[in-house]
C-alpha cells in the first residue's frame, strides 16, 4: 500500500526542516509519497532506491532529491544514509532568492531528478554541513533556517541543477529509446503503448521489450503504467482537474482502467489518496450522469 506524508505532520514550521540519520529502514513504509522535499545522502555501504519507477543503487556519497509527489522506495541491509526534508515554500524561496522560475519549473517537469555522486572530500563536506543542523539548539530557529538555505543553495546550484542541462537521465538509454520516451511523455502519446515505439524507433517489439528489461527490469507494459501513474499523482496533488479529466490526462484508456491500475498499484483508489493526503485537492463537484456511470468502480472502492 502507498504511504502518504504530508509535512504538517513531519516539518517543523519554525525551523523548516527535519533531519534523520537512519541505519535501518523499515519496509512497511514503502512505497512512499509525500508533499515535500527530502534529499536523500548515503554515508555507508548501498542504499537501493527507487524514483518514480527508475532503479539505482547508491553508493556512499551518492545524493538523490525526491520532489513532491514522486513515489519512492528505499532498501537495502547495514548501510546509513541522512535524510533532509524540507516544505515546497522554501525551495520556491531559493529560486526566488536566483530570480530563475525556468530552471525552477525545468527541475519540478523532469520524469524524476537523476541522483548524483559525490567525490570523498564532497560528502565528507556536504555530510558535516547537514550534521550541524542536528548541533543548533531547538530554539534557535532562525539560525536552523540559515543554515538549511545555506546547504540547499550549495546542494541544488552545484549538483542538481546540472541534471538540466546534461544527458545525466538517460546515461544507461539508448538515444533511440531515450529520445522515443521524451516524445511519448508528451501528453499527444501518453496514451499510446508499445507499437508507439515500434513505429518511432523503427525497431521490433522483441528487441524493445528487450532493451526496457535490461534498462529498467520491467516490461514496457509495466513502465509505462508506472510512469503514468506518476503523471496522475502530481496531478492530483496539483490541479482541481476531476479523477475522470486525470485518468484520461495521463493516458489511461478509461477512468475504469485507471481506478483498477491505481487501487491494485497503491492499495487505494485515486479518491482515498486525493483524502489521506490533502483533502482539498480535488473538491466534490457536481457530476453528470456520464460522470456517475464512470466513477462508479471508484466509488465502490
């Protein structure tokens, strides 16, 4: 079942932040969702991570940032990483503070945020930075807040924000295959499947279903449901658009086929989500008979 976070619940508004060092993870929290940012530090040994439906195994010194909305898992035995969550508003404060929306809303539109690796002296740094928010008196709020904007200015201009400008996400993709999900993501080809990439890569359904195995150990099928689904999560997070305009949005053939996909994915349905995570994010409106016919396998979850 999806574990969803809201950061009432977990950030401190006074300091606008939440620092963890874990060595342990616990597997009932995952897969997971919530409506801030967290970056995620890895110190000791492997931590296996999974972002929006991609895989990657870091390892000490590699950093990954999860955004709003992105659903993650994390595993893996003996090893430690930090955890540092942080509200929507302050990065929004930090890109303010660059006066650069683009790159802002560049870095909230990619698929996900590749992790990047660290170099020894880099982590040592990085790490004894985060570790002092853990030294600042509860009380000195202002200081906390500081020093998180000093550590995300550094984090976010230095490593994250490359992953813009650089071919980072596709490093273990084909060109042909990164260049056909690009254009598939697209809300023209979102509902199409694997004969879209037939025609656009000029390749054999065997040597595609080959080729996502390898790249991303699941089906076409598999990935690009998941990757839809991702799609529909931020737009229930983030629109007033109904369940009914998101299944079709996120090119899903039917609400119908939505609702099953997202209940047997999540162990909720869409509407239980849009509830336990932020209850007025989609507001009931009215509905008209053809609405009522569609939802009704939503209403019946």
């Amino acid at each position: 079942m999806l574990n969803i976070i809201n950061d009432i619940n977990l950030i401190d508004p006074r300091t606008e932040s939440h620092y963890r060092f874990h060595t342990q993870l616990d597997p009932s929290q995952y897969p997971q969702v919530h409506d801030f940012y967290e970056i995620v530090l890895v110190t000791y040994r492997n931590l296996n991570l999974q972002i929006c439906g991609n895989r990657f195994t870091l390892q000490p010194g590699g950093m990954a940032l999860i955004r709003p909305g992105d659903i993650h898992s994390k595993s893996g035995k003996d090893n430690a990483h930090i955890n540092l969550a942080f509200p929507s508003a302050t990065i929004d404060a930090l890109f303010d503070y660059l006066c650069n929306e683009k790159e802002r809303d560049g870095l909230k539109q990619l698929p996900y945020v590749p992790p990047v690796q660290l170099s020894r002296p880099e982590l040592l740094n990085i790490q004894e930075k985060m570790q002092l928010l853990n030294t600042i008196p509860p009380n000195e709020c202002e200081k906390i807040r500081t020093t998180l904007r000093s550590i995300l200015f550094d984090v976010v201009t230095h490593y994250f924000l490359p992953s813009l400008h650089s071919n980072h996400i596709h490093q273990s993709i084909p060109q042909w295959l990164a260049s056909a999900l690009t254009l598939w993501q697209t809300g023209e080809h979102r509902s199409e499947g694997l004969d879209f990439f037939c025609e656009h890569t000029g390749y054999s359904k065997e040597h595609i279903c080959r080729t996502f195995k390898r790249c991303f150990d699941m089906a076409p099928t598999v990935y690009l449901n998941r990757q839809r689904l991702n799609y529909a999560i931020n737009l229930l997070l983030h629109s007033d658009y109904s369940v009914t305009d998101i299944a079709y949005e996120s090119g899903f053939c039917s609400p119908s086929r939505f609702y099953h996909t997202f209940r047997n994915t999540y162990g909720i349905s869409p509407k239980q989500f849009c509830s336990q995570y932020h209850p007025s994010i989609l507001p009931e409106q009215p509905l008209t008979q053809s609405d009522n016919e569609q939802r009704s396998t939503a209403d019946n979850a």
